[in-house]
C-alpha cells in the first residue's frame, strides 16, 4: 500500500495541468517514466508538458510521446503541480528555480541519495527502478496501464537493471516484467531498438575508448577515458556513450569499472560500475556525487590527468 495514495487521487481530482520532469543527461528509467506518467494523465484527459533539460537518445524515440518532451528549457507556462520523476535533487532539473515556487511537487524516486524535497515524497530505494513505483502507483490508484504505458514502464525497469543482469533485479522487478508482457509488451522490440542500433558514430567512439583502456597491476579495478577531441573526430554524442562502462567493468576479476569523459578543459563526468562488493555510491559521495550501489556518478573540477589520478588513488583504498 502506498501511504500517499490518497494525496496523490486529492491532486489529480483537483488539477487540471501538470508539468513531468526528470534529471539532465536521461537514462531509460528517466524517458521511461515521464513517458508513462505523461500517458496516464493524458489518458485522464488532462493538459500535460513534458520537459527534459537535454536530448533525447535516438534509441529511445520508438516510445510514445517521446517526440512531445521539451529539451531546449523553453517552457512559457508553468502549471501548478509537478511530477519530479527519478531524481534524487532538484538540482539536476534543468529549470531555473523559480519554477518551482509555489507549485505542488510530487517526487518519485529511488535512489538512496534523494533529498525529499516534494511536498509528496514517493521514495523506494528497494525498488530496481522509478518506472517500477510508477507501475505499483498506477495499481494503487486503479489507472489503467495501456500499451504505451506499458512500454515506457517495462523500458525504464530494462534498462535500469541491465537486462534484469544487475543486482537490483528482484523477484517483483520479473513479476511486473511478466505481467507487463502479459498486457502485450514485445521485449524482443524493446531490445532491439535499445541495444542493437548502435550508430556507426557510436561504434567508433567505443573502438576508441577501448584502445585507452587499462586495468591496474592488482587486476580489480579498470578504467578509460573519453576526450573533448574523440568525441570531435568520431562525431559522436552524449547518447553515443551509454553502455562503453559495461565493456570496463565486464573484463574477468574486474570489481570496479571507470568511465571518465572530458566535459571541458576543467570539468571531468566520472562514471563507477561494480560487480559483487564495492559500493561505489560511496565513491561518488566523496567527490559530491551520487547514484547507487552498483551504479554512480559525479562531475569533478579539474584537468582530465589529475581528475583520473585523484580518483584512481580513492579507488586504490579499496584493495
């Protein structure tokens, strides 16, 4: 039973526009979920804006509504409540700040690191995905789960748990994956257009990262790195990037897997992937990031051989 239930029915009985949003930089449970939401409220015949701070991948596109979703921030209207969907601050919403005074925010999360800061506060760190709260929401309030609502769901739990290979993956992640399925979600399309249509610019950036690839003399932990001019000579984006840290931290008797992309002259996006023990969201934390167990982030200030070597002798304390 989900206790705001009924915070959740007030609002929507009351309100007529929404606005749903997720964080910068969108993963597939991010798209997913604001998909789904932006769905059911249509289907409620309610006026919805759709808004994420920066593109959307090619890959994700085979939704519906995903060409609906705001990207450049121009947004001339406001509406009184907002779904904040899969992010642990507000900080990471790329609106300015005063778009947020005076509205009702609902936010629905799972990470471990979010700071509650709706007014209704969804928050499950057990749960794989935000995409699997949005699934136990909508059964608590009777909406009904469409296809196209389906899809978005069933999308941001694959991707979140890596093909239900993570460890998050749980008995409830495969029983909605089922009945998900059941409703008439294809998962071999799903599959398809998510990681088997990787751009031949994609393909020469991951050659590239790979040829920079190195692994420490104690074997447990690996990394590469990404420059502002690979990026320029392959023609590849941000989208392109998805996945390369699996190839890192797939490599046998690696725990940890380090991905470090040149975001400008002075600030580094590092990237951590582990495999069985390590908490890598504690790395993060030390470097003002966050994420969770198995996956985190954070942006660091400095050149791209200093940040490496800052972060490599944080990681070499786990060994």
């Amino acid at each position: 039973m989900i206790k705001e239930k009924n915070d959740i029915e007030e609002i929507l009985n009351k309100t007529k526009s929404f606005l749903v949003v997720s964080h910068d930089m969108p993963d597939g449970d991010a798209i997913g979920s604001v998909l789904a939401v932006g769905k059911a409220l249509e289907n409620l015949n309610k006026d919805v804006i759709l808004f994420i701070g920066d593109e959307i991948p090619d890959k994700y596109h085979f939704m519906y509504g995903s060409d609906k979703i705001i990207t450049d921030g121009e947004i001339s209207y406001i509406p009184p409540v907002l779904f904040v969907l899969d992010c642990g601050d507000l900080s990471r919403v790329k609106l300015k700040k005063e778009f947020f005074s005076k509205k009702t925010i609902v936010n629905i999360d799972h990470h471990l690191s979010n700071s509650y800061f709706g007014d209704i506060n969804i928050i499950d760190i057990n749960a794989c995905a935000t995409g699997e709260i949005i699934f136990k929401l909508f059964k608590e309030l009777n909406i009904e789960i469409d296809l196209d609502i389906a899809t978005a769901i069933y999308t941001a739990i694959l991707t979140d748990t890596g093909s239900f290979r993570f460890s998050n993956s749980t008995p409830d992640s495969h029983l909605i994956a089922a009945e998900l399925i059941k409703s008439g979600v294809k998962p071999e399309k799903i599959s398809r257009e998510i990681y088997e249509k990787r751009s031949i610019e994609g393909l020469k950036i991951l050659s590239k990262a790979l040829e920079c690839l190195k692994v420490s003399k104690c074997g447990n932990y690996a990394w590469t790195f990404i420059t502002k001019e690979m990026l320029a000579e392959t023609g590849a984006v941000e989208s392109d990037l998805e996945g390369i840290i699996n190839y890192v931290r797939e490599i046998k008797g690696v725990e940890i897997g380090i991905l470090f992309k040149q975001v400008s002259d002075s600030v580094v996006k590092v990237g951590f992937r582990s495999n069985e023990w390590v908490d890598v969201r504690q790395l993060a934390v030390k470097f003002s990031g966050g994420g969770h167990k198995r996956a985190s982030g954070c942006l660091i200030r400095g050149k791209l051989g200093d940040v490496i070597n800052l972060v490599l002798k944080e990681v070499e304390k786990y060994f």
